[in-house]
C-alpha cells in the first residue's frame, strides 16, 4: 500500500507541473523580460545590474544625462584593453592653462545640457583649469568659473603645470627629512610647484606650502615627448628639471594610469572578460575611444540608478593592417614620430606602423592633409590637436570666397581642398590648394589658421 501511494503522490505532482509550467512560460515577469525593461546600475562602469525597471519609470525620475568614454590604451609592454576615462590622467590634467577653440560651447554648469549662447568664444584665448571629470572640464574666464567640453581644450606648450604625489607625502617646512611636518598630502594630490631644487621641490596644497622629495611626484616633464630648450628640441628627460625650458611638448595621445591600478577589459563594458591590469603610474597610449550615453533617475523607493541610453549603432573603430599598396600618402607627427596618419580609402592612424585606427569622419575617401611642425594636423578644412581624436573647422569659407571675389577668381564648380601646406614652421601660416573647377588649381594663404585669406598668383 505504501508503494502504492507513494506512486499515486507522483503521478499527482507531475500533473500538477505539467498544468503549471504553460502558465509560468505564457506570462513572462514585466521586470525583465519584456522589450520596455532596462538594466539599472548603482555606477555606469558596474559590472553587474542591480535590477530591471520600466523605460518609462526611468524617464519621468530622470535626474541628468551624461557623456562618458571608455579608452583602448595600449601599455609599454605591448598590452592592450580597454578602461573607463576616469581612470585615467589626460595632458590636461597636467595642465594649469589651456588653449580654448574658436567657437567653443560653454556651459553654466558641469550637468548643463544647452550651452551659454552668449558666450561662445570667438577667437582662441588662454584660459586657466580648474578641474577636469571625464569628458568636462571647468575652466575660469576673467572672473567666471564655467565648463567646457575637454574635445576643445588643448595645453599651452610653455606651461610648466601641475605635479601629482607618487605616494602619501609629508609636506614639510625645510628642506631636509628632518624638519617639521606642514601637513600630509594624499597619493594622487594635485600640486603646484613653487620653486625647483635639485632633490626637492617646494610645492603649494591647500593652501599651504612646504617642501616634498622631487623623487616622489610626477611632473609634466615625466609625461613630455619633446622640450624645447636653449639647444632647440630635446627629448624630454628628469635632467632638464630645475633648469630653463620654453616649451613642454606632450603628445595628445598620452595617457597615464595615475595613483591606482587600473583594469582592462576585452571590450568598452565592465561585464567583458578582465585581460590584465596596469600598475600605478604608468605611460599609456590611446589607441581608441568610444562614448557612451548614460542617464541618472532618481527613482522613488529605490533611489539614484543610472542605465545606458540605446544607441541606434555602436561602432567599433576595429584596429587594420594595411598594405603597402593601399596607402596612397602617409606622413608622421614631427613632434612625436611615433605618431603616423595615412590615407588608404580612408585616413588611418598608427603608433606603432603595423596597426592602424580609422579615423572618424573620413571613410572612403582620400582627403589632402598635412602635419604642421608644431604636431597639428590639418584634413582639409578641419584642424586636430590630438593627433585625429577631434576635429573642428578652421577655414571661415566666407572670407576664403571674398578674398577670391576680390582677385576676380571666379568659382566654376564646388571647391574642393587638395592640397594643404604649412609654412615657417607653425600651424598659424597655411597655404591651400584648391579646386574650383577650373583648368587648374589655385593657392590661397592664411596668415591667422584660416580667419582671412589671401589669393596666390602661383
């Protein structure tokens, strides 16, 4: 009888999984399961979601939007992966004065959407950092504290800039080990130098001043390619510290690991597999970038998420060998000639000649370009500082075509740059050849990176 019932109980309990399971399968949980569920994050660079809520909840809580870039780095040693911008020192962060670009946006304040109207910068114009977080970075215009995007900053070569504590420092009164402690500043800590010895520097933090080893900070120096001193251009090393330098030359596409080990992972998302790791202070190059939409909602019994906005498209600038047959012009940075751009069906970007990064903006085509003796480079009518990461205009086309006008050069069809020159060693003096539709090319010089124009009688 035991048996018995023992096989009735089972005959029961399959029956009753049967009946159930079409049911547990035919409703889905609302939460996550269906096309309006979105994955929510205590930070963006979680690795792992802490829930699913509905889009439209999202929205009606939503407190900011923010831009936020994960980085291919390649390290010395030949590694490559891919980190979050904010662990990562930029030139800028070195940096206490930047160049602004003409037509900047400015924004009132690091969260603001729509720029200030009213104060777009006209002319480039030296401004002073501040901060910098992620892609912002907050800059002071006379007495006005505003933010801007880092895309159109770009470091004042005669800088000397900020130093950063290898370590936890004491910040003391002399010279010596033995003196007085000031105050104790924390590894990663913004500095500004004072005055250079040969072992020490007297720096400034918080607002108080004190002496630290020169064998514990990072200097611009560190992170330099190139100075320019009394013998002209040297490669940058510690023995020119303390003595006298015109220029510290940087290349854009440096990036360093700061005061902490940072992570790399197989693709731009902390959910991919970790590759390796890179230990504190160390010299970095961008290979890649790309920028992700997040949003922040301030949800009711839950309180602050954030989640990804859906792109339509991600791409993905995949690195490419190319043959010696499909570079049609290539030309190295002459301030950092580790630096090449190529034009093979496209412009292409390599910091070692064997991998390439196509550069956005120019696929499929073969655009005349050149790099100026100060490292900027020029694509037709667009300008780069970093080496290809941004683009903006240089040429102001109406006073390119009035100064045509005024030598009585007619346009016969749309015009076309094929041609770019730099002159006496600067990015300011330019020379374009253009194409008018004429039976041949004309020149036109700037004296001022593209602001007026004069015609040449070549």
């Amino acid at each position: 009888s035991t048996l018995l019932q023992n096989k009735t109980m089972a005959a029961l309990f399959l029956s009753i999984l049967c009946t159930l399971t079409p049911i547990v399968n035919a409703v889905p949980h609302p939460a996550v399961q269906t096309p309006q569920a979105v994955a929510v994050y205590l930070k963006p660079y979680s690795a792992v979601p802490t829930g699913h809520l509905n889009a439209d909840t999202l929205k009606k809580h939503l407190t900011r939007q923010e831009k936020l870039q994960w980085l291919l780095v390649r390290s010395s040693y030949g590694v490559s992966g891919w980190t979050p911008i904010q662990n990562l020192l930029t030139p800028l962060h070195f940096s206490t004065k930047a160049q602004l670009l003409t037509g900047s946006p400015l924004y009132a304040s690091m969260e603001a959407v729509r720029p200030l109207e009213a104060l777009k910068t006209m002319d480039e114009e030296t401004v002073a950092i501040l901060q910098i977080q992620n892609k912002r970075a907050q800059i002071k215009i006379g007495s006005r504290e505003l933010w801007t995007s880092t895309e159109f900053l770009y470091p004042v070569e005669k800088d000397p800039g900020v130093f950063y504590a290898k370590k936890d420092l004491a910040l003391r009164e002399r010279a010596v080990l033995k003196s007085q402690h000031v105050l104790r500043v924390p590894r990663g800590a913004r500095l500004t130098p004072v005055s250079m010895g040969s072992t020490w520097v007297k720096v400034a933090y918080n607002q108080r001043a004190g002496y630290v080893p020169l064998s514990d900070v990072v200097t611009r120096i560190d992170i330099a390619s190139r100075l320019k001193t009394e013998r002209g251009l040297e490669p940058a090393s510690r023995k020119h510290l303390g003595k006298k330098i015109y220029s510290i030359f940087i290349n854009p596409l440096w990036l360093g690991s700061g005061p902490n080990r940072i992570p790399l992972f197989e693709s731009p998302t902390a959910a991919s597999p970790l590759i390796g790791s890179v230990d504190p202070w160390q010299n970095l190059t961008k290979q890649d970038s790309i920028e992700q939409e997040w949003a922040q909602s301030e949800v009711p019994q839950l309180g602050s998420v954030w989640w990804q906005i859906p792109q339509e498209r991600t791409i993905f600038r995949k690195l490419v060998r190319l043959s010696l047959a499909d570079i049609r012009d290539v030309k190295e940075n002459p301030l950092f000639d580790h630096v090449k751009v190529a034009s093979a069906r496209g412009l292409f970007r390599s910091t070692d000649g064997l991998l390439w990064t196509p550069l956005k903006g120019f696929e499929k085509t073969s655009p005349a370009f050149t790099f100026s003796a100060d490292g900027v480079l020029f694509v037709e009518d667009k300008i780069s500082f970093d080496n290809g990461e941004n683009f903006t205009p240089f040429v102001f086309w109406e006073n390119l075509f009035k100064a045509l006008k005024q030598s009585n050069v007619g346009i016969r069809n749309q015009v076309k740059i094929i041609g770019i020159e730099s002159l006496n060693r600067t990015s300011q003096q330019l020379v374009l050849r253009l194409d008018i539709g004429g039976s041949r090319p004309v020149s036109v010089y700037t004296a001022n990176r593209g602001r007026d124009w004069q015609y040449l009688n070549r």
